[in-house]
C-alpha cells in the first residue's frame, strides 16, 4: 500500500488508526464503521511539534485514506491571510459531501466580499465567487466563464442603479449605516461605478469624499447581494437566511424590514451590509464579523446532516487545518472553539477537526487537555469541564521516533547495514522524523548503489551522505528545519560559537551583513520566531537543540573554504580560541576545545597535564575533569584538513610517536582521544574503548597525591556513561 511517493509513517498509529477514527466513525485503513467516542460535543485536536516532526504528513496520510469516503477539507492557513478566506476554502471542498451547501454563509462571504480598489484584488475576488459558486453547485462550466458572467451581470446593476433604473443596488444604504467594503462579488464591478479611491470602511472614512466611496461601496454591496438572492435563492427559503443576518446586525427595527430596490428587489439586505461594513473596520470589528461568519459555516455544516444521517451514524465531515500558528489559522481554531464553549448550547456540530500548530499549545489555552499518544489508543479522555473556549482542544504533542521505528526504516535495504547504523542514526537525530527519512532514504540509496559486495557504510560517514538527486544530506534537512535562507546562512558559522558573546564577535570578524544591528541577536530572534526555542540563554549556543546544532557545525565543516579564508574551519576556530583566551580563566576550556576542534591535540594535552601536576585541591580535580570533558566534546576538523585516527590513538596504537613526552602526557593523550571519539554521536560506543576510559582514569587516580577519590569515582563511572551514550557525570565530593 506504501509507496516511495506516499511513505510510511512510523509511531502514528494511536492517531491515524484509533483516535480519528472514533471521531469520524470510519475505519482510517479498511471500509468499516467505528462506534463513536463522543456524541454530541467534539474536542478540536491540535497536533504540536516542531519543524519536521510530521504535522503536515499526519494530514496528508488522513486525507489520502479519507478523500472520496466521507466530506473533506485540507487546508493549510499559513497560506492565507484572512478568515474568510479560509471558510471559503473549506466551503469549496466540504460543499460537494454534503447535502446542503452553505446557503448561510455563501451571503455572509458575498457581502464580506465587496468593493476591493485596484484590479488585482478585484480579479481575486471575482475569483473567489466563481469557485464558490461552481463548488455549491450554483453555477457550472469553466471558472473564468462564470467570474466574467457573475461581473457582467452586477455590473449592469449598478449602471442600471445610476441611471435611475430603480435595481435593488441602486436604492443606496439605509440610514446610519456605515460603509461597506469587501472582495467577491464586486470583484471588477466598482470601476463603473465610478466611486474612485479605497472601498475598505475604515480608510474611505478617514479619507476625502468618504460618503462618496461609501455610498458606492453601499451599492455595490446591495448589487451582489440582490444578484445572488434573486437569481440562486428562492424567495420564501432565503427570508430565514436574511433574517438570522438581520437579527445580528439590523441597526433599528425599520431598517429591518427596509427594502433596498424599488422594484420588488429582495429586502432586508441591511444586516448583511452592516456585515460587510463590520469586516472592512477592522480591528474589534472585523473580529465580530468573522465570529458571525464560523457561526454561519458551523450551523450550515450542523443543519446538512439530515435526520436519516443522523440515524444512521453516518461519517461525520473532517476539516483538516495545517499550521494554524499561522494568524488567520489561530484566529479561526479561536473561533471554532468559542462557538462550541457558548453556554447552554443545545445543538452541537458535527464537524471533526484536527489541526496542526508549529511549537507547543498556544499560551492561552489553560484548560486544553493535554495527551500522549500512546494514550490515544483506547480514549481521547476528554470532556468538557468548563466554558473558557480551551477546554474544548485536546492536545496532542508530537514525538520523536524510536530506534525500532528507525530499524524497520532501514529493513528494505539491498544490502547488509552496519549492525550499529540504526543506533547511530537514531542517536544522531535524536528520533526526529524528517531527518530519520532522509538520512534512511540515502542509506537505502546508498546501499543501492554499492551492491551487496562493498563494505557497509560506516556509522561516522552517515553525513558525509547525498540525497537521490545529489545533495548534501545535511543541507537538504537544514532546509526543512531552517526555511530562511538569509538566517540559515548566518546559522551555520555561528554555530560554532560558545555563547552569544562569542557569536557577535564571530559575526564581525566573517563582516556578516544583514539590516540588524547584531546579526547574531536577529538570529536567536529567528530561532525563537521558528519555535526552535522559547529564549535563548546568552551563556549557551545559539541553536540549543543538539540535532540542529549537529547539522549546522556539519555544514561549517563541509562548506569551509580552506585555511586563507576568513570562513575556514582553521581560521574560525583559531579566532574563537583567540577570543575565549582574551575573556580569562573561566574560558579556559572553551579556549582548549577551540583548539582541538582546529586537530591540534598537542597543545591540548599539554595544558591538561600542566594542570594535572600543578593543582592540588579536591575542588581542582573536578575543574580538570569538567574541562577535559568539555575539550574532547569538540567537533572534529574536515577530512580534507586531518586524519581521523582517534579510536586508533585512544588504543594506544601511536604510542610510538610520542616518546619524547612521559607515560602521564600519554596517558592523558589516550585519555583526551577515547573521549573526543565518543563524543561524537555516530561512534559507536565499543566495550573495549569505554573500559579503557576508566582504565586511564584509574591510572591517573595512582599517579595524584589528591586526585585519588575523584578520578577513581570517574574511572567507575564514566565507562557506563560512554556505553549508553550518556552524559559523564562529574564525581560528588
């Protein structure tokens, strides 16, 4: 059933087999019915995770075994920018499964829709009536066709209204209403009314000539609407309809009940156009005009479901919102969720959402339930418990995958893999999925190519691996987690700064340019705006989370440009070390991993043990131990510039080159190699070379009149740390 163009997706199945299921009541993967888990009141599910936790693929895989089986919409918010864009678009594609498309809010978007200035907005507007004309069925042929007809015909209301043809859109408004404006149908029809300027409210008002841009945008308002009703509502059926707008918006009885035309035109149009004049406001305004408009499209859905649907149990319509982080995305899921908190609600609608957000739950939502997928499985466990509009969201963080899920991913490889690889990788990502796929996929591709003969590809070269079509592993994920280009840049040298001090000074030795001020700060800003970090601690690196910051330094190994350039791997650590031995004692260790990651070992070795003979004092011990772990936590040189030969020289296989120096120089060498090896999150972690962590440490302990008790602590403890990929512990005094 899975294919390379659709993938698998690992560790989802508490919500694509059990939890939207219950919602819908149908099957995700089989034709079969689910007894519901709610019958009435429905949580909103909002999916949380960072970039490439699988979101936006958890949607598409609902769509591609839901589509065609019950009414469904996928829509991704980020990609709009107003409220009412996103009904209509859920509108277009739940109309077709359901039995009664939107005769509540088609008006409600059409008088929103009104009297846009220049003609690219119109053009869009007129678009946007086409469409939904087509997708409730009122209408038919070819989009563009029908956006000519429906411009052509309100068009001619308004010539008809100017010249005192008496059309239901040229009576003009009622008595204090305000300007209306908006994008749909008036869509290439306010140039011939000659109006002139903005057709929003709020800039026509403040604006010379407002009442004239207000009265055009009046009629143009009234033209669409009398267009719609008279020509796609039948009268006695969309009284109701004006009237539920009436209700809402009618300033006084009389305009109530007011007819716009003088010739039998539809009345009652006023509530609608206070509508429209609410929308183009803006601000408090626009917000009550969007409320009313998810009433509309909520009660539309609710009022399609038939009695015998009902009795039947019939799938219920699913609406699946991609990255509502988004500003319309967060204001509709708003919505949404206060229409269903409304106290003492007697009718509920049937409408299943699940939403996805970037980052964590929004800050406001205090009373959402919060859940773990594995606890999906058998119950949502959710219930309404209060009437603030949170208490409707279930919670559902997305999260990392595990080894197993890794193992399975690389099951379909052509050839024998390296038997520690799934480990490696795993621990390299971190079980992120996004970066598990595509480092799978050029293992699997790899593997391919080598044929069965070649020797498997070795833990440590997993990101030394290209893609299908060529690319670097690293720089494709970086792309998906990093979307920036400009910050991306930034990113990747920065990375390899110690803390924001570092990194500014960093940023002006490379000259990095940028319109801020400190290019570092705007780029912890970015990783803040992106959801990589709530804040970003001035004494840590910029990029706190250790799969990216991994990538990133790669991508400064990779991309260095050799030793005469400023963004050489040489240069750059050789000027971080320069600066942290500027900053005194504290850094003394930065300065020593600066060093080392430059594949100078020497110089390294040679402070340590100068400081291993010269201090005394317990508290001394665990300085010199909190420094060489730190030091050996360097990123390694480009193998263009050095020989990787560290688990070799932890073995003491080299001991031959260092004779000139004594056994406590070479221990400590050993020592520092074994650690800087292990570090690295694709080595794997070989019994022999742990144990031989603690054997040097235990050998150290002998040779310190002080050092005893704290380095023998270490040698017991450090091995099994190595062993499980842990961090070394430092011993308690």
């Amino acid at each position: 059933m899975h294919t390379s163009e659709t993938p698998r997706l690992y560790a989802r199945d508490p919500l694509l087999h059990h939890l939207v299921p219950r919602l819908t009541g149908l099957a995700y993967a089989e034709r079969a019915r689910v007894p519901w888990e709610h019958d009435k009141d429905l949580p909103l599910v909002l999916l949380t995770g960072r970039h490439g936790m699988g979101r936006t693929a958890v949607l598409a895989a609902l769509e591609r075994h839901y589509a065609g089986r019950l009414p469904l919409a996928r829509v991704d918010t980020a990609a709009q920018g107003l409220v009412v864009e996103l009904l209509e678009e859920l509108a277009c594609s739940l109309a077709p499964g359901l039995s009664r498309r939107f005769p509540l809010l088609l008006p409600g978007l059409i008088a929103a829709y009104g009297g846009y200035a220049d003609g690219a907005e119109r053009a869009r507007a007129t678009a946007r009536i086409a469409r939904l004309l087509l997708a409730c069925r009122l209408e038919s042929g070819p989009e563009p066709g029908v956006a000519q007809t429906w411009e052509t015909r309100v068009r001619a209301r308004l010539a008809g209204a100017e010249s005192g043809a008496g059309t239901s859109a040229g009576a003009g408004p009622e008595a204090g209403a305000g300007p209306a404006a908006g994008a749909g149908p008036t869509a290439g029809v306010e140039g011939a009314d000659g109006a002139g300027g903005s057709a929003r409210a709020g800039s026509s008002a403040k604006a010379g000539g407002s009442a004239r841009a207000g009265g055009a945008a009046h009629a143009v308002v009234h033209a669409a609407l009398a267009e719609y009703f008279e020509r796609y509502a039948r009268a006695r059926g969309s009284a109701p309809l004006r009237q539920w707008y009436q209700d809402r918006y009618a300033e006084t009885p009389e305009a109530a009940g007011a007819a716009p035309d003088g010739r039998g035109g539809p009345g009652g149009l006023e509530g609608l156009v206070r509508l429209a004049d609410w929308f183009h406001r803006g601000g408090d305004y626009r917000h009550a005009a969007e409320q009313t408009l998810v009433h509309a499209f909520l009660e539309d859905v609710a009022a399609a479901r038939t009695r015998w649907q009902r009795l039947n149990r019939d799938p219920r319509p699913l609406a699946l919102l991609d990255n509502t982080h988004s500003p319309a995305g967060a204001r509709l899921l708003d919505l949404v969720l206060e229409y269903r908190a409304r106290p003492g609600a007697a009718h509920h609608d049937p409408l299943v959402v699940v939403a996805t957000r970037l980052g964590d739950a929004p800050p406001d939502a205090a009373e959402a339930r919060h859940r773990d997928l594995p606890d999906l499985v058998t119950t949502t466990g959710w219930r309404r418990t209060g009437h603030a509009p949170s208490a409707g969201l279930v919670v559902v963080e997305l999260t990392p995958l595990s080894r197993d899920d890794v193992l399975l991913m690389l099951d379909a490889a052509s050839a024998p893999l390296h038997p520690y690889l799934a480990s490696a990788l795993h621990t390299l990502t971190g079980g992120h999925p996004l970066a598990c796929r595509v480092l799978c996929d050029a293992v699997l591709e790899h593997a391919s190519r080598a044929g069965p003969a070649a020797a498997p590809l070795a833990p440590r070269d997993l990101l030394d691996l290209t893609t299908r079509d060529g690319r670097p592993v690293s720089a494709a994920i970086l792309e998906r987690l990093l979307p920036s280009p400009h910050q991306r840049a930034r990113l990747v040298p920065l990375s390899l700064a110690r803390d924001s001090t570092a990194a500014q000074a960093l940023a002006a030795h490379l000259r990095l340019e940028g319109p801020e001020q400190l290019p570092a700060n705007a780029a912890a800003d970015y990783l803040e705006a992106e959801h990589w970090q709530r804040d970003t601690p001035q004494d840590r690196p910029l990029a706190a989370d250790p799969l990216l910051h991994t990538l990133l330094v790669h991508e400064a190994r990779r991309t260095s440009r050799g030793t005469e350039s400023r963004r050489g791997w040489q240069e750059m650590h050789g000027f971080l070390r320069r600066h942290h031995t500027t900053r005194g004692e504290d850094s003394e260790a930065d300065a020593l991993r600066h060093t080392l990651a430059a594949g100078d070992a020497k110089t390294v070795v040679a402070a340590l043990s100068e400081e291993f003979q010269a201090e005394q004092d317990r508290l001394s011990a665990l300085r010199w131990l909190s420094c060489l772990r730190y030091a050996a936590t360097a990123p390694a040189p480009p193998a263009a510039d050095w020989d990787d030969e560290r688990a070799a020289m932890a073995a003491g296989a080299h001991d031959d080159r260092y004779r000139d120096i004594d056994e406590i120089d070479r221990c400590i060498n050993r020592l520092l190699h074994g650690l800087w090896y292990l570090s690295d999150a694709t080595a794997e972690p070989e019994a022999d070379l742990c144990e031989d962590i603690g054997a040097e440490l235990a050998f150290l302990s002998l040779r310190h009149r002080t050092w005893r008790a704290v380095l023998g602590q270490a040698a017991r403890t450090w091995p099994a740390a190595a062993r499980d990929k842990r961090p070394l512990p430092l011993p308690e005094l």
